[in-house]
C-alpha cells in the first residue's frame, strides 16, 4: 500500500545503523557504485561512452566506483571532477552521463561554477543518470532554488528520496530506480501511495445485511447557475466510488439543468439542505457553489453545525477561515486555493509544496489533500502520503471527480487520511486505463473509475 520515502536525514539514519558504521561506509559505497554500473549496463547497454561527473563527497565516490566497473566491462568512461569550480570542464560528446555531483544531503543553490557545469550536462545530446537524486533538487522536500541536473533516471540507493517524488524535483527524473545496497528498512515520515491501497475501500457487500445507506451516502452541495457541471460530476464519481446513495443539494434554479443530466441521485433545493443532511453520512461541499457572504456562512454552517465527515473543495475553499469540528474533515484545494488559505502566492506554493501543505494542515487542523503534478496527503498525525500524478488529469473537472471519490470513501466509514489517499490513487489509475491520455475529459475518468477499483481485487 505504502513505499517508503527517504528524506536526507533519514537516509543518514539508515546508513548510521548499519553494523560497524562509519567503518563500513567504503562496502556500503561499493555497492552503490556497483549498482549505478549495473543499471547503466542493463537499461542502457548501447551507452558506449560514457562521462562520471563526480562532486568531492560520498555521491562523487559512489561516481568513481561506478565508472570503474563500467571501464572494467568495456566502456570508454572519462571521469570529470567539479573541482576545482573554475577551470573548464570538457565533457566530450559522451552518449550518457553519470551525475554524482551533489548527494542526498544537497540543499539551497549550486556555486556558480557547479551551475555552470550542470547546465553543461543540460545541453548535451546525452541520456543522464543520476547517482541517488538529481543534483540541484533538495531530496528532502524537492525544492529547486537554483539549476538543477535534468536526469533520464536516478538510481535511488535503499530508496527513492522524497525530493524525486515532490515537484519541481520530480521534474528532474523521469524514472527512479531503486537499488538495495544492504540497509535495513526504518519508519519514514512520507510514503509513495500504491493502487494495494484501494484494497483497503469497503465495497458493496462486504457486510451483509447491507443497504444502499449502510454502502455510503454522500450528500454532494454546490451546483450554482452555470456551474452545475461541477456537482453532476462530483455526485456521479461518487456513485461510480461505489457508494450506495448520493443526494445534491443546488439553488432551485439550477435543479431542472440537474435533473436532466443526473438519473440516480436524488435532488434538493439548498433551502433544504439541512433535511437532507439527517440521510447523509458523509458531505462534499463546494462543487460550483458561489461564492459571496451567503454561500460562505452555509459552508461554515455545515462544517461546525454537523458532525458528518466532510470533503471541502473549489468554492467552499474561498476565503475559508478555520473551523471548530470534531468530525473529519478533508481540504482538497489546489496550489492558487492553497495559496490563497495560507497567504501565499500559487508560484510560492509550487515552489515549496510540502511546506505549504503543512502550513494548511496546521491553520486549519485537518487533512489536506494539495493536488497537482503529485498529489501530497498531508494529516495532523501520520505519514504525509504522496500519490504519483497524470498530466492527462490537468483538464476542467476532474477535481470535481476528486472530490465525489473523497466523499464517497469518507461516507464509507474511511479514516480520512487513507480516504484521501485512496481516493487519489484511484482517480490517476482510472485516467491511466483509459485507452487515451490526449483528449482525456473528467467524464472519461468516471467511466473508467469502477474498472480502476476493481483492478486492485
């Protein structure tokens, strides 16, 4: 369900606790450089010549040790030391480069000299691949500050590191690859979220006797003149998240566009939102809402006047202060909405995602669940879950779907964390089935989210 994710000072642990250490640092070296050959030797077997650039620390031994056995099988391997920074480097016309610059324990921005040579290997016609993490990314956080080293993959000793998986670093790596050098798993305080977790959803049947309430029942609230689109997906998601009833409550005005696109759920005036809150075990709340001080005082109302586990997304996020609840509660916003709920500009929230995360998780005292490139599930207690992402999802309407699969795992009793994070997974497995990524809409993705669920049977 959960992979471990390394942050510097954990993978510095881990290596602490191997026996004898400091004194085995040279066999824990061997086997990392060793293991940098071998996957040279494996996915890139055309690579003939090869250029190691190796900083002055551990990631640059590890470089040298890898560019020995890569000589030893018969590749032309030039060696390029950073130092000293001033003097030229010639990198050749290599057909892959080995980037063991900087280590897991890099942070802030290359010397100028370092930059200079990293956008050296930038501009070759060469595949990259980094020794552990890209040099240039923080592999705690994934925070670029400076030029950063674009790798083909990295090859992750004992793990990958937090920083491959976290935008923008994971810009800096299309693949990680990971390599066991002999180190002895330990507790991590963030994990890659994989499709085993949705094993972990209750299902239709899995208690009998079962009803369509006792199955989950979301009451979806939004869904404002023109924006009804966004509620008639969220409560289909629902529906297709599996859960056995889902009731919506829109502005009269809006209910006949509703019904005529919605057949199974049953509809409400907002007027009576509150009759329709006694059937519901779970809310989501904000699809195409509005906004203005009406809007923003029911939401407050549902949060702090209810005890039903909530889903908060798109316009209920706006201007939202913190609340007094007991009841779980989910933020789906995305880098602006956050930013905006923590005082932030969008740039500084994609610049800084965990952090930002975090910050929203201590304002509000909740779940929080920051979308994009990756998606980070950030709790007041717990591992900070991390969810790979799907570019074809950056289209209008699948955070809508988002949130209807968040309301329907909470109505199912979920605790709200792994209901996040289960319910991110299986949106990007949905749009990862369909037999096309361009062109891909929200309404594909609901299609496609029963067959996502049942692939993990």
């Amino acid at each position: 369900m959960f992979e471990p994710l390394y942050t510097s000072e954990e993978m510095r642990a881990a290596e602490e606790r191997y026996p004898g250490y400091p004194d085995t640092v040279p066999e824990l070296m061997e086997r990392a450089g060793k293991g940098v050959a071998d996957l040279v030797l494996t996915e890139f077997d055309d690579a003939q010549a090869i250029t190691v650039v190796c900083g002055s620390g551990n990631n640059g031994g590890d470089g040298r040790i890898a560019a020995r056995y890569l000589e030893q099988a018969g590749r032309d391997v030039r060696v390029i030391d950073v130092k000293p920074e001033d003097e030229r480097k010639e990198l050749g016309s290599p057909d892959l480069v080995v980037d063991a610059i900087f280590g897991t324990g890099f942070s802030g921005e290359p010397r100028p000299g370092t930059a200079r040579l990293i956008e050296e290997i930038n501009a070759l016609d060469a595949e990259v691949v980094a020794v552990d993490v890209p040099s240039g990314i923080d592999a705690t956080t994934g925070e670029v500050a400076g030029v950063a080293v674009e790798a083909t993959c990295a090859v992750a000793f004992h793990a990958e590191k937090v920083g491959t998986m976290v935008s923008p670093g994971s810009f800096h790596a299309e693949d990680a690859e990971v390599v066991d050098i002999g180190l002895e798993p330990m507790d991590t305080g963030h994990a890659r979220v994989t499709s085993e977790l949705l094993l972990e959803v209750p299902r239709r049947g899995d208690n009998r006797p079962e009803t369509k309430y006792t199955a989950g029942s979301v009451l979806v609230v939004g869904g404002s003149p023109g924006m009804t689109g966004a509620v008639c997906l969220a409560a289909e998601a629902a529906f297709r998240a599996d859960a056995g009833y889902v009731a919506l409550a829109a502005p009269a005005e809006s209910l006949p566009v509703i019904e005529a696109r919605l057949l199974e759920a049953v509809k409400r005036p907002l007027e009576d939102v509150w009759d329709a809150v006694g059937r519901a075990s779970a809310l989501a709340i904000g699809p195409g809402l509005g906004r203005g001080d009406e809007r923003k005082a029911l939401v407050r109302r549902l949060l702090e006047e209810t005890e039903l586990p909530a889903v908060v997304d798109a316009d209920a996020l706006h201007e939202l202060e913190p609340f007094l609840r007991k009841a779980a509660t989910v933020l789906t916003p995305h880098s602006g909405e956050l930013g905006r709920l923590i005082g932030e500009e969008s740039s500084w929230v994609d610049a800084h995602r965990l952090q930002a995360a975090r910050q929203a998780v201590e304002r509000f005292g909740c779940v929080v669940l920051l979308k994009g490139d990756e998606t980070i599930v950030a709790a007041p207690e717990g591992q900070t879950l991390i969810s790979p992402g799907c570019p074809a999802l950056a289209t209008a309407g699948t955070g809508d779907v988002l949130t209807g699969i968040v309301g329907a795992f909470l109505a199912k009793g979920m605790e709200p964390r792994i209901a996040a994070a289960a319910a991110a997974r299986a949106h990007v497995d949905a749009a990862t089935a369909r037999p096309h990524l361009s062109g891909l809409v929200a309404s594909d993705v609901l299609a496609a989210l029963p067959q996502a669920l049942d692939a993990s049977l």
